[in-house]
C-alpha cells in the first residue's frame, strides 16, 4: 500500500520595494517636449508643479556637450534632473515654462576602476549603489555614505549629501573627490559649451564638488577610496546622555515603528568645499543665515567660479539665486513648519487644528519645533 502525503502550507508573503517613478514627464515630440519635472516625493514643499519646455537624455559626455551648446547658443534656462531627484526644493526646476531638463538618466556607466591608486571614476548618473558594487568588486569601500542607494553620484555630490563619521577625511562623499569633468556654457567662439576638466589640488574643485547644480552638468566624477574593511561601532557617552534625558522626558518617544519615530544623528567634519549643506535632504528652512554660517569669503570664492562658468546664469533659478545671494528660502505660512518651509514662532506655522503646536525643544530650548499635544 502506498500513501500519499500531502504538505500544506499557507501562503507566504515577502515584503518588497519598488524605485520610486520617473521625474520628469513630457507629453509631446516622443517624450521631450512640454515637460513637468517634480522630486522623489512627488510634490515640491509649496506644492506647486515645475514645467519646462523640453527635456534631454543624453547618454554620452558628446551628447551633453551638444545640448547645453544648443541650450546656451539659444540663451535657454537649464536645469539638471537626476533619477529620482531625492531633495525637497526645486533644485531641478528652470523656472517659468521655457526652459530646458537635462536628464543624467542615460550617462550610467563606470569610465574606470584603478584598484591600486584606489580609485573609481563614474558618469554623473552612476547610482550609490552602483558605485558600492563596482568598488567591492575592487577590494575598495565607500566608507560612509548617505542611507539611500538610489541616490546617484552627481546628484549626491552637488548637495553635500554625506553619512554619519568624523574619522578620517569624515562622511561627507564630496570628500573623496579627486577629479570632476563638468561641461558648462561658453562663448560663441569656443562652441557655446566645454569641458572643464578638474583634478585634485584645482582649487575650482572645491567650489565644483557641492554645487547645487549652478555651475553646469557633472559629466563624470573621480573619487579616492579606502580598502575594504570591517565596520566598528562606537558610540559617544555625551550622545548616550543626551538620549537618555530625551527618554525620561517622554519615554514614549523612542517608540515606533517608522523611521523617523525616534532619533536619528549623523556627525560630519569639516568640508573643504565652497558651499556646505548637511542632512538627508536639503530643505527651504535650512539655507537661512547659510551665507552668515560658512564667511562671506567662502561664498564669494563660489560665486567667482560660477561667474566664471556660467556669466549668463543658465543653471540658476529664483531659488539658488535667493539662497546664494543669502536671502534664504522660506515661505512663512499657516503650516510652514511642517512643511520644512519655516522655523515656527507661532501655533498657526505648525497645523494646531489636528493637535500640533509650536513648542520649544525638550533639550534645546532655544529651538521651535511642532509638536503633537495628546491633551488637544
């Protein structure tokens, strides 16, 4: 006699993730004209939509080349859009309805992988996570990096984006650039665009490596690594401190199941950079006082290069040009703060019809935050 058995199991199910969709969206002339550009997030901070004219994909430095020479020769905006264009502002949007996206969607590839200078150079639309792979299979480390492997190199680098370390040269990735190739505009008798070709020591590298997109389109990036390596953790006793009070103040606070219920810190050193920014994403409310906060000097040295590259402000808006000029960037409204628009100063800046107040921080008192009153 035989039997037959029958294993039943129930349905398992995996959790899984998908990329976030495109940015940039055209509508007409196969997918390049009448464009609307918008961010990882799906809505810029005041909520409004960003159109252009056109957009490009080019997917060689020739190509680039060609686009910002017929861009410039023409006098039109241009501003450069990334896979998924992980920051809040409008760092992608030309202004107004007639300008032009250019897309590092298509220059994707890794140039080169030197293993003993320790050195990787990638397109500007090269991913985090591509480059993580590449330099891995090279025996080489990004030592720190920012959480999101969607990011892509020349978008990251351009916003300071960074990790959380002061060891060694820290954990902001511009850092680690050695070399930059950035195709700018240019005057007629040189084509109306070229290649600047930057490399360790250029003091226009430290004004290229953080430059909010200003300065032209990153065509490919160098950087210098670290042999691969095993990661050790140590924590700060003051840090340990500081949370604890936070604990004992509201103990329910660190409990949650979502990535921003809690506390989440980085450390970074000092940036060799001209311009300097900091944190997951870059944010309206987080430029004010930001020309004050890194020297005049500093700016001024920045502002010098981009006259220099740009004269005509091609690869400028309303927005770098309000941040740069120090001006800031919020918008004070009724729920500005929630918004990352504005610091509070009163109730109406936060939402206190559902319950949140602008209140003074629990440990740093001279802060205003919104926050949720279970009484209300």
């Amino acid at each position: 006699m035989h039997y037959c058995i029958l294993l039943v199991s129930p349905p398992v199910y995996l959790a899984g993730a998908t990329a976030p969709p495109p940015v940039v969206h055209c509508s007409k002339s196969g997918g390049t004209a009448d464009c609307t550009v918008t961010n990882a997030y799906g809505a810029f901070p005041d909520r409004s939509t960003c159109h252009a004219a056109r957009a490009a994909f080019p997917s060689s430095e020739g190509e680039l080349l060609a686009v910002v020479a017929n861009a410039t020769a023409s006098g039109t905006k241009m501003k450069v859009a990334t896979r998924f264009s992980h920051s809040v502002p409008k760092l992608a949007c030309p202004g107004g309805n007639r300008g032009l996206i250019v897309s590092t969607n298509a220059l994707s590839s890794v140039v080169s992988v030197d293993a003993a200078r320790r050195r990787v150079t990638v397109e500007g639309g090269v991913t985090l996570g591509q480059l993580i792979d590449v330099a891995g299979r090279a025996g080489l480390a990004v030592p720190h990096t920012p959480y999101w492997l969607g990011l892509t190199v020349g978008g990251l680098i351009s916003t300071g984006a960074h990790g959380s370390s002061v060891w060694g040269k820290g954990s902001a990735v511009h850092e680690r650039v050695v070399g930059m190739r950035v195709v700018t505009p240019a005057p007629a008798s040189e084509g109306f665009a070229k290649v600047r070709v930057l490399n360790a020591g250029d003091p226009e590298l430290d004004a290229a490596k953080v430059s909010l997109g200003v300065l032209g389109v990153i065509s490919q990036i160098t950087l210098e690594l670290e042999p691969m390596f095993k990661r050790s953790v140590r924590f700060k006793r003051s840090v340990i401190r500081d949370v604890q009070r936070l604990r004992d103040v509201n103990p329910d606070s660190l409990c949650g199941l979502e990535v921003y219920n809690g506390i989440l810190m980085r450390w970074r050193c000092a940036s060799t950079a001209a311009c300097r920014t900091g944190g997951r994403t870059i944010e309206n409310a987080a430029f004010e006082g930001a020309v004050n906060k890194y020297g005049a000097a500093r700016v001024a040295g920045f502002m010098k290069v981009k006259r220099a590259y740009d004269p005509d402000g091609l690869f400028s808006s309303e927005w770098s040009d309000q941040v740069l000029a120090g001006g800031g960037m919020s918008v004070v409204r009724d729920g500005c703060a929630l918004e990352g628009l504005c610091v509070c100063s009163r109730d109406s800046h936060c939402a206190p019809a559902k319950g949140y107040f602008c209140r003074r921080g629990r440990v740093y008192k001279e802060a205003r935050v919104c926050r949720r009153d279970d009484k209300f």
